[in-house]
C-alpha cells in the first residue's frame, strides 16, 4: 500500500479541482480513449428496484492509474432535497496495484460531465454563438453553464425547465431569460443543452436550425430520451461507440448511427458531413472520471 492512502471529501476535492485544469486533461483522455491506449469496458448497472434506482461500477486503466467510480442515481431524492447521483471514485497505482486514494465522486461526475459537453461544443459549434438554450435548470444546468463560460461567449442565453420556478431561480442567477416552453427556449439557438430528467423527449428535431448543436446529456439508460427521432437525423458524436450502442435512449429508440467519437475528432478526424444539427450524445465513461481523480490526486501528493 501507498505511505499515506488518502481520504478526500467533496469541498477536498473542489479545491483541487478546477475546468481550467480539467478541460485539457479529459481533452488528452479522450484522444487516448479513442486510440486505444485505454483500458475500460461498459459499465456494470445494478438495479435497485425497490428504491427505483440503480448503482454503477465504472473501472478503468489508464496511463499510471487505475481505479473504479461507483455510482448511484436515485431520482427520488430530487424531493428529498439530496443530490440524485452519488459516487465514490477508488484510485489505484496501475504499476503495482497500490491503492493510493478514496474521494467522493459526487462533484468529479458533475465537473467532467459539463466539461466534456464543453470540449464538444468547443470543437463542434462556431466561434461566434449568438444564442445558448439550457432546457432544465439543476445542478447539470449551473456546472454546464460554468463550462461553456470557458470556451464560448453568448450574446443571449435562455433557461427552460419543467418547474418554472427553477428556471426563474437559476436564470436569475446567470443573467438569463426563461423561456414558457422548451420549443420559445430553443428557437433559432446555436447551441442546445439538455440537462433534465425527463422520460421522453422535451426537444423536437423540428424547433433545432439545421446548424445548431446540441448536447444531449440528461438521459443515458435505453428507455429514457430527451430527443425525438428528428433530433437525431444529423451527425451524432459520442464518446464511446460501445456505449452509444448499449446505452442511451435517445440514439437506441431513434436508430441512429454514431458517426464519430469525439476522441477520433480531437485527434483530427473530420466530421462526416450530414443534413441535420450536430448532436454529442453524453453518456459519461470511466475514462472520464480516472482521469478527473488522477488530476486531483497529482494536485494533492504530487502523483504515484
């Protein structure tokens, strides 16, 4: 075992964890992921029936690390006021097995998840975005928004949510507009989030521009969409293709093609052109979360 294995809570973590650090480094893991030079398979998913939830293993190998995130949603604690995913990340030296770490999750899943949805509207969308819509307005909606800050500027943003309430809460609370309905919140935007925790879709391929891009981010289990099939017509990049075909609802009930990963593009694929707006459908992958864990360990102890 490692001299000291470390403990470290949330705000332990938040204060070695910044997206000016993250966004290149999940920019580097991704390029590694779709090389290959990655070891991760799918995610293992346990349902809890009894408390409508599930829990997650997430393992993967990665330069001189390797580690496992496990991981809970349970949509119902929303009403109890308690976050809906959980997770506790274990940290590995990959050259000899040492357990280095144990750190709460929680926020690396939220901090990577609008990091990467960044590097993908980064690589994906125009330089010059008139118009950002955010449909849901939870803790997605404000690290999201954190995110995009870093690599884009909107003359205009507008907020959607099922609760409007919410919506007039976190709208306030970045200098936006709501929107009564998500079809006003995204008419005529460049860049689409959807963040929410809806079933079926709350956005219709039919409001989108040809030319925007969205990130599909709220719904990654087979029978859960946040997009109509219309939605999907265009370009869709993923991270994963494995997990794109296993996964998500919204490429799954559509029967959509994947047509890049965004690692591949990083690396300086050319997206294949297409008729419809550009969607990166986000699932999260191990990849992601070993990495964000390496980077606050290295900040900590100074690495392996």
């Amino acid at each position: 075992m490692a001299d000291k294995l470390l403990t470290l809570n949330e705000d332990q973590v938040r204060a070695a964890l910044s997206y000016d650090d993250l966004l290149p480094a999940l920019r580097s893991a991704l390029i590694d992921f779709s090389a290959g030079r990655v070891t991760q398979p799918l995610r293992t998913v346990i349902p809890v029936t009894a408390h409508s939830g599930w829990f997650a293993i997430m393992p993967a190998v990665y330069r001189n690390v390797m580690g496992a995130k496990l991981v809970t949603f349970y949509p119902g604690n929303a009403a109890l006021r308690k976050p809906t995913h959980q997770a506790t990340i274990q940290l590995l030296d990959a050259t000899t097995g040492e357990p280095l770490a144990v750190m709460d999750g929680r926020l690396i899943t939220e901090m990577r998840t609008a990091a990467v949805s960044a590097i993908a509207v980064d690589l994906l969308a125009p330089h010059d975005p008139r118009v950002l819509a955010i449909l849901g307005s939870g803790v997605q909606a404000r690290s999201h928004f954190a995110a995009l800050s870093r690599v884009r500027t909107f003359k205009e943003t507008r907020v959607w949510s099922r609760t409007p309430a919410h919506a007039q809460k976190f709208a306030g609370e970045i200098d936006a507009r709501t929107a009564a309905t998500s079809e006003q919140a995204v008419a005529d935007a460049d860049i689409v989030l959807t963040l929410t925790s809806s079933p079926e879709p709350i956005l219709f391929g039919k409001w989108l521009k040809s030319d925007a891009v969205v990130c599909a981010v709220g719904a990654v289990t087979p029978n859960r969409r946040e997009l109509d099939t219309e939605a999907m017509r265009g370009p869709i990049v993923v991270e994963s293709r494995e997990a794109a075909e296993r996964e998500p609802g919204d490429i799954l009930l559509a029967h959509a093609q994947v047509t890049a990963e965004l690692g591949e593009l990083l690396a300086g694929k050319a997206l294949e052109k297409k008729p419809g707006p550009v969607v990166f459908k986000s699932v999260g992958i191990a990849i992601e979360d070993i990495a964000a864990a390496k980077l606050v360990y290295e900040k900590i102890a100074g690495g392996p």
